[in-house]
C-alpha cells in the first residue's frame, strides 16, 4: 500500500493552511512507507532518507533504473499458486466491501474531529477578543454625564472591575488553544494517519483490477487471436514457415500467460496480506476514541479551574445594592406621550 503524496508544486500564493496540510501529508507519507513490513528496509528507502545531496529525486532514478520490480525480486513469486487459498477471491470481495464502508466512516469521524480542534481554535481566538474588548470599556476615557446616566454608577464600576480581567481571559484563550492543538495531534493527525492508509488500500486494489488482471487478460485475448489465425493457416494450407512461424509466437504466448497468470497469483498474496494489514491498523480507532476521551477530560477540567477561579471576581463587580435594585437609576424619567 502506498499512500498519496500532496500535489508536487506549492504556488507562491499558497496560505499558509495549504503548505502545512502538505507538510503534513508529507510526514504522513513516510510514517506509513517507513512502517510497511514490505517497505521499511527497503534500499531505495534507505537511500532516500541518507541521502543528504540535492537533487534527489534525478539521483533515485539514476542509482535505480531499471531495477527488477517486487514479483522479480520475490522468492516466494515462484510459488505465488499455492500461496492462494481457494476461496481468496470471495473473502477479498467481501473484505474490500467492508473496508470500503470503513473508510466512509472514517473519513466521516476524522472531518469532525477535525471541525472540534477548529472550534477550540475558534473559542481561544474568541476568548482572547472577548476579554480585550471589556478591556476596551474599562479603559475608555468618557465621561457620561449625569443627564445620561442619572445618578447611575455601574458603568464607572464596571469599567473598574473590566480593567483588571485581561490576564484572565488571555489563560483562558491560551487553554482553549492548547486544547485545540492536543485535539489535532493527537485524534486528527491520528485519524489522517488511518484514512490516508484506508486509500491506499482502495488504490492498491483498484491497481490490481485494472493493471494485473486486465493484462492477463489481454494476454488470453491475444492467445486466442493466435489460434484462430493458427487454424485459419491450416485450413488454407501456408507454407511449414509460415506455420511454424505461428507455432513459435504461440508458444511465446503460452509462456507470457503463464507469467501473467502467476503474477495475478502474486498480486493476490499479496493484497492478502495487505488487507490483513488493514485489519490490524484499525487499532488506531481504539487509541483515537481513547485520546478524545483523555483529552476532553483534562480540557474541561482545566477549562473549569480557570472559570471557578475567575468566577468570584466577576460575581463582586457591582455592589449588592445595584444588583437587587436591578441597577436602576434612582430618577428614572417615565417615558413621554
């Protein structure tokens, strides 16, 4: 399984939200090529994260031209036939069905978790402006006159008190920031980290029904064009060269089948395994669930110290009179008719 990379160019006017999310893809990238069984020791691999020159995806391509591909490589290719249980085309079918529903899930539960980290993100960035505009009443230098406010002084008491909470709602909004990021890394990131490999699950199976099969196909297709002509040529009587020339390509033929029958065996052993893979990544939906759960516990609870904390100091802004008498100027002019 190979995951997706990011879009190769990043323009000059990309925000900087896009260049982070492929910086992360990126990441994401290596994480899982550097965890597969089949991959993580791999020489090409190796060479890539050593390599410290410039250049390197041309120094790849010179130090591994024509490199034999995986089935060439494999020392169980031979063998890929008895590798293949019977029934692996029904349980593949059925496996892939499943994960298919899987992914939708997935994606479903990774853009939500995705949309809690933002609102933290949001709350923090609305926290800190909260705060700074009561601060922009407390330090506001008008002075309301008497006619407007009758008598009143709970805005001058309010001002008083608005002053002093900067610092408040700045360890609030610092929280609330914090509680975003711990959300992102450790559920988001995760749940990336898991649809990202469920894709390059789909890609892989999709790569074997369009790429080996449809050559062994076209293998078998072109064997039976061969024969027909091979009958036509005895019908007509051609000439032993020309026949035998038919015969050869034939026998060519039969072998090229042969080896793409064994290679589709092959790609078959081997989705057998990655699907198996799949199933054993689907643990990071049980550490997802138990992150959210840690996280939101300690969120709140550092979120409620910071409320309790604050709560006596906002209850004593205006005096007990004020607020039984429902800060009501003691002149209230009746209004006119």
């Amino acid at each position: 399984m190979i995951p997706r990379l990011p879009p190769k160019k990043v323009m000059l006017s990309s925000d900087h939200d896009f260049i982070e999310a492929r910086r992360k893809s990126l990441r994401r990238f290596l994480h899982i090529i550097s965890r597969h069984p089949a991959m993580y020791n791999s020489a090409l691999l190796q060479f890539f994260l050593t390599y410290s020159g410039h250049e390197v995806v041309h120094k790849i391509k010179e130090q591994y031209r024509g490199s034999p591909d995986e089935y060439a490589r494999s020392p169980v290719a031979a063998q890929a036939k008895d590798l293949v249980p019977p029934e692996t085309q029904a349980e593949f079918a059925v496996s892939k069905e499943q994960i298919r529903q899987i992914t939708s899930h997935v994606v479903k539960v990774r853009d939500m978790a995705n949309r809690i980290s933002e609102r933290s993100k949001g709350n923090a960035t609305d926290m800190l402006g909260f705060g700074k505009e009561l601060i922009a009443i407390g330090n506001d230098a008008t002075v309301a006159s008497r006619w407007g406010t009758g008598g009143n002084n709970v805005l001058n008491l309010l001002k008083q008190s608005f002053r002093s909470l900067s610092v408040e709602f700045a360890g609030i909004s610092e929280k609330h920031a914090l509680q975003g990021i711990r959300e992102e890394e450790g559920v988001v990131d995760q749940l990336y980290v898991l649809s990202d490999l469920l894709q390059a699950y789909h890609d892989l199976c999709e790569r074997h029904e369009r790429g080996v099969l449809r050559d062994h196909h076209s293998a078998l297709k072109k064997y039976g064009a061969m024969k027909t002509k091979r009958m036509a040529a005895t019908v007509t009587n051609m000439e032993q060269g020309g026949v035998d020339k038919i015969e050869s390509k034939i026998q060519a033929q039969e072998n090229e089948i042969a080896n793409r029958e064994n290679r589709s065996f092959y790609s078959l052993h081997c989705i057998h395994l990655e699907t198996q893979l799949v199933y054993a990544n689907m643990q990071i939906l049980s550490e997802v669930v138990a992150t959210l759960v840690a996280t939101q516990i300690k969120g709140h609870q550092e979120m409620a110290k910071l409320w309790e904390d604050l709560a006596p100091r906002v209850s004593n802004m205006l005096p007990s009179e004020l607020k039984e008498n429902g800060a009501k100027s003691p002149n209230r002019p009746s209004s006119p008719r």
